[in-house]
C-alpha cells in the first residue's frame, strides 16, 4: 500500500497530483500508475458522473494512489457519497467565507466534528479499524479560493478546524477578478492575488494549492511556497502528446494549431 492522503499532508514534502476529466476507470488506472502522489476526479467541469467515479475509485485503488474528488459543488450529498465511494479527500469549489467552509468540512466529517451521514460502502475496504474516528483523522479537505469572496475572507476560511489545504482555481480567480481567465498568469494583480493566497497559507500553516498550465509554472509557484501542484488533466496531457506526433511527424513539416484547450481551475 502507498501512502494515505493524510500521511502525505502531515509529510513535509510538496506533492504532484494527477488530474482525470474523462470519464473512464482505464484512463485513472493510467494516471495512478504514472508515479502522481495522488489522483484527483473531476466531478465539478469534467465529464465524470457518479457512476462512472465510482469506479474510477476503484481503478485508482489498483495502483495504490489516495484519490480526490473535485465534487461539483459545496453540497453534503456530493461531498459524502465521494467519500463513501472511497475518496480520500475532497475539493470543493467556490469556497467564499467562513460559513461555506464550515459547511464543507461538517459534510466530510463524522460527528461530533462534523454531520457526516454513516454510509462507508467502499470507504472502509482496507483500513483496519474503520471507525468515525479513523475517518475523521484520515480525511483530506481542500476548498477552492476562486472568488473575490474568497480573497476577502482567507483568514476567516482557513481558520476553521478542519480545512487542510486551500486549492487555488487561477481561471476563475482571473474571471471573477475581471481578468481573462487564464492558467498561465502574466497579469501583475492575478499574480498578487494568487501570492496572497499562499501568504494566508503561511500565517495558518494549512497546505497552499495551485492548477497548473505547465511543469514551468508549477516550478514557479513552488518557489512562491504552494506545495500542492496539479498540471494540466488527462484529457489534456493525451491531446499535447497526440498532436506533438502529427506536429513532428513527416520530418516536422506538418503545421499543427491548437484550438482553445479547454483548461479550467
């Protein structure tokens, strides 16, 4: 067995997570086994349904790698029905205030912590001693700072008890900022408000996170002190490696032009 999500956030090291938007337990079974820390399923802007999570869930338990899910949005029945499932850790978008957060860590926590409904169906494969309690400890939760919201109320969200990591969405932070969103940030203020976020971090001692364009920019936001990086998506890598091959193919006289991509976060 590798690591649990828990056992890597209480390490010191920074982590590289895969990111899976198509919807297929082969294509989580091949992010797992290509060495990610751990794999996130994108139920919020991915193509992924319940039933087809599940057993991405399942694909990902193969290769031994702890697995996130982006759920669609800051409901209890996404959040416990991803953890019932087997997630280890969930990311839950658009988080703009204290209240938000609280809601979101007393969705993916047992009582007294939390409200959490009992209900571990495949939660409790291969962890002895499945208690609330174990649960509780082992839990990851990162809500999403993407909104003027957010910015304005950092201090307040990560000083609730229970909120392990802060996962930065650069496009919407941009968008709901009044800048294009964007992964790759050139704009000072984008830039600033994304420091500002890590700054947070630093003062609470909970884990910063940041989507990714490139192996480049995640190098740069880690030299900032994010510590918690996811680059690109499967569907997103597939289609650079595929389109490099008709790029280059022919002695590299074929002209490829990319349409839009399709990044989020």
């Amino acid at each position: 067995m590798g690591r649990t999500l828990r056992e890597l956030w209480d390490g010191t090291d920074a982590t590289i997570g895969g990111w899976c938007s198509i919807p297929s337990p082969f294509s989580a079974e091949l992010m797992g086994r290509s060495g990610f820390d751990w794999v996130c399923i994108d139920t919020q802007h991915g193509l992924v349904a319940y039933d087809q999570m599940a057993p991405m869930l399942q694909a990902l338990s193969i290769t031994a790698t702890p697995a996130f899910v982006r759920v669609a949005w800051n409901q209890p029945d996404h959040i416990m029905k991803a953890l019932d499932a087997g997630a280890q850790g969930v990311i839950v978008p658009m988080v703009s205030s204290e209240e938000e957060a609280r809601a979101a860590v007393a969705a993916a926590k047992y009582p007294p912590m939390g409200m959490r409904s009992w209900g571990p169906i495949r939660a409790a494969f291969d962890v002895e001693n499945y208690s609330p309690e174990v649960a509780n400890r082992r839990t990851i939760v990162a809500v999403m700072i993407e909104t003027p919201g957010g910015v304005e109320n950092l201090d307040a969200i990560l000083s609730v008890p229970g909120v392990d990591a802060i996962y930065v969405g650069p496009s919407d932070l941009a968008l709901g900022h009044g800048m294009t969103p964007t992964l790759a940030v050139t704009d000072p203020e984008h830039e600033r408000l994304i420091e500002t976020v890590v700054d947070a971090c630093r003062r609470h001692g909970v884990v910063a996170g940041i989507h990714c364009d490139s192996v480049e920019t995640a190098r740069r936001w880690h030299a900032r002190g994010y510590a918690m990086f996811t680059v690109g998506s499967d569907a997103a890598l597939m289609r650079q490696a595929a389109t490099a091959v008709v790029a280059q193919a022919f002695d590299g006289s074929r002209q490829v032009v990319l349409p839009k991509t399709g990044q989020y976060a």
